[in-house]
C-alpha cells in the first residue's frame, strides 16, 4: 500500500525553520563574508575584500593572545568550580531533609538571575569603597584596609571567575540533580550490603550512571562560559589593562568600535576552538552509540 503523501508536515515545520535561517544562519553566513573583508563602518568607502588579513591580524595581535590565554583561564577555572560545586550542591539535595524543596528553589536564584543585573549586583559587593566585601573582610580581621577588588590587576581576574562560578552552580546542581534521581536506589543498597564505601559507591555507581550528563552539561557550560560578555562587561568592561578581557570581550568591543571584519575574524576562530572542544564529547557519545 503507498503511503499518502502530505504537504502539511512541511508546511507545520516551515515557519520554525525559516526564523532559524534568519536568525542563524544568515547572520552566520555574514560574518564570515565580513571576515574576509576590511569592514570598518567608520570608513565604509574602503571596504573591501582582503582575504586572510584579519586572520593574519589576529594571530600577531597581542591583545588577541592575551584574550585567548584568560578564555582558557576563564573556562577551565570557572566552569571546573562550577561543575564540582554544583555536583556537590545535587548530592546533598538528593538526601532526604527538611525544608529540600525551599532550599531547591533559592539555590536556583543565581541561574534565573539575568547576567547584566549580576555583573551589577557583584560589581557593587565588590566596590573599594562601600562593598559589602570589604565591610566584611574587615569586621572579621581578614583585610586591615579596603581593597579596590575590580580595580587592580592582581584581584580583578579572579574577583570575576568567582563571580560566574557563582551563576553557574545552580546549573549543574538542577541538572545531574535530575541524573541522579535517575539512578535506582537498589543498586546502592546492594553496594551498602556488600560494605562499599561512600568514595566507591561515587566513582563505581554515581558517577558511571550520569556520565552522559556530565559530558553535555559541561559541554554546555564551555560554550555559554566562553561566550560570555555581559558578566564581565558589567563588572569591569575587560579592564583594568585588559586584564579581564576575554575573547568574547574582546570581540564585543571591536564590534563597539565598529571594526566589524576584524570581530567577525576573531568570532569565527572562537567558534573553531569551542568546535574543537565539542569533538572528544561528539567522539566517545558515538563510540558509545556504535
């Protein structure tokens, strides 16, 4: 019997696929015109194809170097903490307690809190002057001066990568909170009557049973946290002398400055490096499929 054919699953899918042409792909497709181009709308008479110039740019830009090396920093470090707080966060929330269900909620504030009001909100904590940091440093003996935290070098990098392990926790605590409801009591029980302790119950039970979420949750997390502007550029702008510019940052303010081949250039070596990132998960999911 042959099958009736229809329009109308096509015509269902059409409207979601053409706002995802336009809002992906064709902006897509423009930049990487853009980047083989001079594009510099505040002399739009000289634009121009220049082939690999902006490439060719990029990789003698010192800048660029500099922003690369605190992405790596910036990725590894925030979401590494954020991963192992937020695992440690979804092991304690799957114990039974009093009150589970409100500490739940709150623990979700960070992650449904929008980055700009975060950048602002931390930007304040921080403050020399008249942070809550500061005044509690002090009243506990920890600093016997207020410390500009955002404003010198030494302290601003790191104020900041606190700043989105902070927003991040939440994330991985909801997600392998879910995993792990997921993993059947019993086999803990039978782990408990063969006298397994809790470290061999985590590395031979826990962690094998939600290694597929740990993989695309991280994976997630390293592209949202590369791409990252608005935490940093509310906090500090990628100041003080740049020592908080990330690529993304760096991109964004080349873009700020209408330089929009140059930020097209170095967007598009960003994605390569996050592509690269993608494939030891994309290998071993279908090495595991296979």
């Amino acid at each position: 019997m042959v099958k009736k054919r229809t329009i109308w699953p096509y015509v269902l899918v059409a409207p979601a696929v053409l706002i995802i042409l336009c809002v992906v792909f064709i902006p897509v497709f423009n930049a990487i015109i853009m980047s083989f181009q001079n594009y510099d709308l505040r002399r739009p008479k000289e634009i121009a194809f220049n082939g690999i110039s902006n490439y060719i740019a990029a990789c003698r830009d010192p800048l660029f170097k500099g922003a690369l090396f605190r992405t790596i920093v910036w990725v590894i470090c925030g979401v590494g903490f954020q991963f192992l707080l937020g695992f440690i966060l979804a092991l304690l929330l799957n114990k039974e307690f009093a009150g589970r269900g409100v500490i739940r909620a709150v623990s979700m504030i960070p992650w449904v809190t929008p980055g700009v009001l975060i950048g602002l909100m931390w930007r304040w904590i921080y403050d020399g002057n008249f942070g809550v940091l500061n005044d509690l440093l002090l009243k506990i003996h920890i600093i016997t001066d207020k410390v500009p935290f955002l404003s010198q070098v030494t302290t601003a990098f790191p104020s900041i990568i606190v700043t989105i392990v902070w927003q991040g926790i939440p994330f991985f605590s909801l997600m392998l909170l879910a995993a792990l409801q997921g993993v059947s009591a019993e086999i803990y029980e039978a782990a408990d009557i063969d006298g397994a302790s809790f470290l061999q119950k985590l590395f031979y039970i826990t962690i094998p049973s939600i290694k597929n979420t740990i993989f695309v949750t991280v994976l997630l997390r390293v592209i949202w946290v590369a791409n990252s502007v608005d935490v940093i550029f509310n906090m500090t702008e990628g100041g003080p002398a740049y020592s908080t510019q990330t690529l993304s940052v760096y991109i964004f303010n080349k873009g700020n400055a209408l330089n929009l081949g140059y930020a097209s250039a170095m967007a598009l070596l960003l994605a390569v490096l996050l592509l690269f990132a993608a494939v030891p998960y994309l290998r071993l999911n279908f090495k595991e499929e296979g």
